[in-house]
C-alpha cells in the first residue's frame, strides 16, 4: 500500500482510505471549487480572443482595419485583426499543419498578405498540390479576402486544400532546405510585404532579392537584387522604399527604388548604433522609422525627394529606459518592432522586450501624440509571483504588475515596469537564458527575484536598486549545475563541474575571481525550489536531495550561497525518484513529489503522481517517516505533452495545489485543471478549471508551472502558466 502510518489517527484513515481508492491512478472525483478565473498578461481572457504573444510586422488596409504577422503564436493568432482599439479576430490557418507565420503583412484594397513559411512535419504530411517535398519548406505568401480574412482568395497555380490548409491560397515564392531555417531563422522568411492596387513587393533576404508580382493574377514578374532587405513601405507618390539592413560589414539605410528596381539618388542614413526596425509613411509624406537602438524611438525624415533630412521623433529618449528606468508609460517604447500609420495620422507601434517571446505592448497615438489605446499580450513561458511582504506587487521573469484586488477579474493587474535593461546591463542572464517563471522572496528585507529555465536547469538571482534604479532587475547571481558550455557564456566561468557565480563588485557583470566552483557536475535534477529563508534547494531524480543555506547578504545586496555550506539528503524510502519539492523553514516541513516502481510519470517532463509530507526535515536528517504519502490521480497511458498527470506542486496556507498537464475527455478533465489537497493529511478538498470564457489553457511546459500564495484576509491566489493565448491564469479562492 502507498500509505506509510501518519503521526495520527484520523489522518491515517483518511489517507489509507485515499491511497486505496487511488491504486490504479483514479479516479478524478473532486467536487469542483468555486474559485473565480481571472488572469494577468493579456487585454482578453482568450477563449474568442487574446492579443498575440509577439509582433513581427503591422500593416493599416485603406479601411482603417490593423493586421499584425509574428512568426510564431501558440494560439495561432499569427496573423491578427484589430479595430478601434480591440481584437477583431484572427485569421487562422497560420499555424499547424505545416504552417508556421512569418516576419510581414500587406493588405491592398481587396486582398491581405499574409508572409509565412510551410513545412511537411518532418515528411509526415504528403500532398504535392498542399505541402512541400520532405527535406523542403516552403517560403509563400497567402492570399486572403479582406472582407473575411479567413477564407482564402483563390488564384492559378496557388498551393493548398488538404488538412487544415486553406484551398488555393499560398504563393509559394521559393523552395528551401529545411537546414537553412536551423542556420538563420528570421533570413529564412519574407522580411518586408507592400502591396498596391497592381503590385506586390516582396523582401526576400535568403537568395538576396525583392520579387514583384501582380496583385490580382500573383503571377511573378520580377526579381530584383537587392541584399539584406527588411521592411518596405510605399509613399504617398507610390514610389518604394526598402529598408536595407545592416551587417557587420554596411551600416544600415533606406533607399528608394524605381519601377526596375533600381535605387534612386535618395536615401536615409543613420547615427552609430541605430537599430532602424521598420518603417512606414505618414499621410504627409514623412517617413517613419521604428529604431530599435538605445535611442528607443521613433524617427520622423522628411524632404524624400530630394536629400531626406531628419524632422524630430516620437517617443522619449532612451525609451523604457529613460527617466525611472524600467517604469511603463505612454511613449516609453521597449524595442519597437513594428509601426504603420492609418489616414488620420494615427500610429500604431507594437513594442516588447521580451528575451524568450511573450511580450507584446500595441500602442496607438493619434496625431497629436496624445495615446488612444494600448493591448497586451505579454507573457509565454512564463509564470508570476507575488512580493511575500506586499501581495499588490507580482512579478514574472521579466516584468512587474501591481495588483488592485477590488477590481473586476481580469482587470487586477496593471503592467507597470520592466525590469529588464540590455543596455545598462548586457551580461544579465534573461538575455542569454531561454529563462522561465519568477520566484520572489525577502533577504535582510530586500527583495530577490530568482528565475529559472524551462527545465530548471539554471537558476538566476537578482537585486534591486534604490531611488532610480528601482524597477530593474540587476543581476546579482547564477546556480549552473554543469561547466561551459558551448556557447561560451558567461565570460569567466569555470570549465569544469559546477558552480555559483555572485557579483562581488556590484556592477552585474561576469567577472573573473566570482565564481564558486564545485569542481564537479551536479547529477540531474528536476526539482528546484528556493524557500521562504532563500535556501535553494535541488532534488536530483535518483541522487539524494541538497540544500544550499541562504548566508544573508553581502556590501552591494547580493544574497550569499557557497558548496562549503552545501548540506545533503539521502531519498526517503518509498520513493523510487523526487522530481518536486517544498521546504517551510519555520516548521521543518519537507513536501515531495515524485514516483515509485508501481505509480510513475507518463511523460518525461511532469512530476509523478506520488506526493508526501515529512515533518522534522533538517531535526531528522530526513529520517523521519511520512506525515502522510498519496498517490494523486492521473490517467494510466496518456501520452505526450498532452498526458494527463501531475506537473508539480506548491503549498500555501494549509493547501497543496496540484497542476495537470493536459486534459483527459475520458476521464473528464479539462486543461487547467489544479487539484487541491489539505497540508494536515493529505485530504482532497475539490478542484479548480477555467471559467468558459478562458477556454482551452496550454500545456504545461515550464517544470514548475504554478505558484501559491494565501493573502492576509485568507484568501488564496494560485497562478498557472498558460503559453497559449499569452497570459498567466489566476485562480482567486477561499475556502
């Protein structure tokens, strides 16, 4: 049996009554929970809409209707329609099925072109007149309605009709190894779309030209060389201008072409280390240029026909970084990325610093600069936490929220700094880490942010400044469980085994003499955690258990950790491997998750379905006997990302809170789903799903997907990631 004797009686019967029920995995039999849905990161709960993760590229239609492309959107939101201010729908058949978006997006006054890439997954999909040869994607141009950009606008020769494809809708404009996407992703695609009544432009970087086709049969009619082209726009003389990007061998600029593809004696050029993104053109004629270097702005050049002159900016200098460093306002542009300009004047600029995807800030301002509207799709990946002494600040890998509890749901959460500088601080680990999810936690009374990877791998630690500096993030320390690697970063770091790295000097850079080195790899592990003392500990799957004591903070605010203090467990008896754990040092208690010979994880990356409290942890040298051990339900032989099993855990006030990664419609289990368990002895207490108008939630690809976290007044916040429709789920509960 699953159950070791509790310390007493009634929960002994409870939990051997449970453990008995569950032997074979089952059954989901909790009563549903009647906790409120909301979520953070994203203007729409997601259901029928949500603002996509990313965007790549804007384009404005003669109607005033906004379109957006990105070349990759969980939801498939890729190519997205807005109107005054709000996401009027998506149009589909842009990821999956060998689609995946693209980098442009151009709309005449009868069709929208969508740039995108079509694949065969792997050779598995098998149709010539659909998808390309296996070891060939396809690099196209899809064809839609403008009144209905859903349906297709069919044309000769056009590609699409099987699976979940479009019929007669693709152009593919050119055949490539599948090898040259692995080599440079973005060079791999379209880079720029312009459309006229007659005419479509096409930027296409990988075989160096800009092809012409005509808009209405898509028949080519033209390539024309032209190295490095990016983003295009027609002025109001109808002539084309072509952002040329730069190298390390050419500065970047702007020329014009004529009706052969020549470039004419006019051109824009830029001040060293200017970014230039993208452009577009005002109804006055002035060319706009999203410049995406630390000006952080964007660029107004009039006089196109002679000798282009800058005309002044739009945004403050230095853009999020300006000022209050970090601090969310109007104009305070974050790596613009796109813009486009409507009839009116108005421009649209769609910006987000994200290091990992999950950053979308969509801004209109009319003419006079004044804002009239701003979406957010801004998270993926990605997880929040609350500040343990103030529960209206919440935080993700990369941003901060404050929480205005009263508010309706959905509407709690206020975007309000991004904590993230590349300029000031280049070597932070979010900018070279694949990073994943937020812990926060009070050191000496100072608050430390820690963020981990997907597979909790790495864990970064972070401080924060005082007076201006406050809002940013400044990389203060690194846990990596191996040495080099091979992408040679950071600088300094030791060759061999593992190590700690703390900035000694303060000034949040890799510097040699800083590192604390093992001298010898850690065995992997899955479970990570940082407890509320800022012990970190690390469960290996089958090596014991280590913690490493929090040793307060040093002169500059760093929190201190080194392998001389490093203490070691052996795993309990009953577990075969420990995936997840919780330590609460103000009551010795030990939670873990994980597997035995008889109940295992269905898929490599979840927890296992065995939970267990030990109480005694470090009095026992973890020799004490289990509270209480569980065996938490899951579906028996669900496969896949989709399997329908424990993710994890955490535990606050007296809950357990248990994520799942998928949805089972045998045995009624919707995506979502967090399973909820008392502390004392392990009981069911019911369970929480979304609310209908979230929909359908991701799966759970982050290892440690969910925070927990009970409020002064009692009540409990659980946050679970949700990588697809851009946002972090919130559960509000009381019991």
């Amino acid at each position: 049996m699953n159950t070791i004797r509790p310390r007493r009686p009634t929960a002994a019967i409870a939990a051997a009554c449970l453990a008995a029920a569950w032997a074979r995995g089952g059954p989901f039999d909790s009563p549903p929970l009647p906790a409120v849905t909301s979520w953070l990161g994203n203007t729409y709960p997601g259901a029928e809409r949500w603002v996509p993760q990313d965007i790549d590229a804007l384009c404005v239609a003669p109607d005033g209707r906004l379109f957006s492309n990105v070349h990759w959107d969980e939801g498939g939101g890729n190519c997205t329609e807005f109107k005054d201010g709000e996401v009027a729908g998506c149009a589909r058949h842009t990821h999956g099925w060998g689609h995946q978006g693209g980098y442009a997006v151009a709309a005449n006054a009868h069709h929208l072109f969508i740039g995108g890439r079509m694949g065969n997954e792997n050779g598995n999909l098998v149709d010539p007149g659909t998808w390309p040869p296996k070891g060939f994607d396809w690099i196209g141009i899809s064809r839609r309605t403008l009144g209905n950009i859903r349906e297709a606008a069919p044309f000769p020769g056009a590609k699409g009709g099987k699976g979940g494809t479009l019929r007669c809708a693709l152009l593919v404009v050119d055949e490539v190894p599948v090898e040259r996407k692995a080599i440079d992703r973005r060079t791999a695609h379209i880079t720029g779309l312009c459309a006229s009544s007659n005419r479509l432009w096409a930027a296409c970087p990988y075989d160096g030209t800009i092809k012409v086709f005509d808009a209405v049969t898509m028949a080519r009619l033209a390539a024309w060389p032209f190295e490095r082209a990016g983003s295009m726009a027609l002025s109001p003389r109808g002539n084309l201008w072509v952002l040329q990007e730069g190298d390390s061998n050419h500065p970047p600029r702007i020329v014009a072409l004529d009706d052969s593809g020549r470039t004419m004696p006019r051109e824009v050029r830029f001040e060293a280390g200017a970014g230039p993104a993208a452009i577009c053109f005002a109804p006055d004629g002035r060319l706009l240029v999203a410049d995406d270097g630390p000006r952080q702005q964007i660029l107004r050049f009039e006089n196109l026909d002679a000798v282009p002159r800058p005309c002044g900016t739009i945004g403050h200098p230095g853009g999020i970084h300006s000022g209050t460093p970090g601090a969310v306002g109007p104009l305070r542009f974050n790596r613009p990325r796109a813009i486009a300009c409507d009839a009116q004047g108005t421009v649209f600029v769609a910006h987000g610093g994200s290091t990992g995807g999950g950053s979308t800030v969509l801004e209109a301002y009319a003419s006079d600069l004044s804002l009239r509207w701003r979406l957010h799709g801004q998270t993926f990946v990605d997880l929040a936490d609350v500040d343990p002494a103030d529960d209206t600040r919440v935080f993700t890998k990369e941003e901060r929220f404050a929480m205005d509890y009263a508010l309706p749901r959905g509407g709690e959460a206020s975007y309000r700094a991004y904590t993230v500088d590349r300029f000031r601080h280049p070597d932070d680990p979010r900018l070279h880490i694949w990073s994943a999810g937020a812990w926060v936690r009070r050191i000496g009374g100072r608050p430390i942010l820690f963020v981990s990877d997907m597979n909790s791998d790495r864990l970064q630690v972070y401080r924060f400044g005082a007076g201006p500096a406050a809002e940013i993030a400044i990389p203060s320390g690194l846990f990596s469980r191996t040495g080099s690697r091979p992408d040679d970063w950071p600088p300094h770091q030791p060759a061999k085994g593992e190590w700690i790295w703390r900035d000694a000097d303060g000034d949040g850079a890799f510097d040699a003499g800083e590192f604390d080195a093992a001298g010898s790899d850690a065995p992997a592990s899955q479970g990570l955690w940082v407890d509320a003392a800022g012990g970190v500990w690390r469960a290996s799957e089958t090596g014991g258990i280590r913690h490493f004591p929090c040793r307060g903070l040093d002169p500059k605010g760093n929190a201190r950790w080194d392998f001389s203090s490093v203490r070691g467990f052996p795993h309990p008896a009953g577990f075969k491997q420990v995936k997840r754990l919780r330590y609460d040092p103000a009551t010795d208690t030990m939670f873990l998750g994980g597997t035995t010979e008889e109940h295992r994880n269905q898929h490599w990356k979840p927890m296992g379905p065995v939970l267990a409290r030990y109480d005694g942890w470090m009095k026992s040298g973890a020799t004490a006997e289990p509270r209480w051990r569980i065996v938490l339900p899951y579906e028996p032989g669900s496969k896949g990302h989709s399997s329908c099993e424990p993710m994890g855990f955490d535990v606050a006030g007296d809950c357990v809170f248990v994520p799942y990664t998928g949805a089972s419609k045998a045995l009624g289990v919707k995506t979502g789903r967090v399973e909820v368990f008392l502390t004392a002895d392990g009981r069911s207490v019911g369970h929480f799903e979304p609310s209908p108008d979230v929909g359908e939630i991701g799966l759970q690809d982050i290892r440690e997907c969910l925070r927990a976290h009970r409020r002064a007044d009692g009540e409990y916040l659980v946050f679970l990631e949700d990588d697809y429709k851009a946002k972090v789920l919130l559960y509000r509960w009381r019991r």
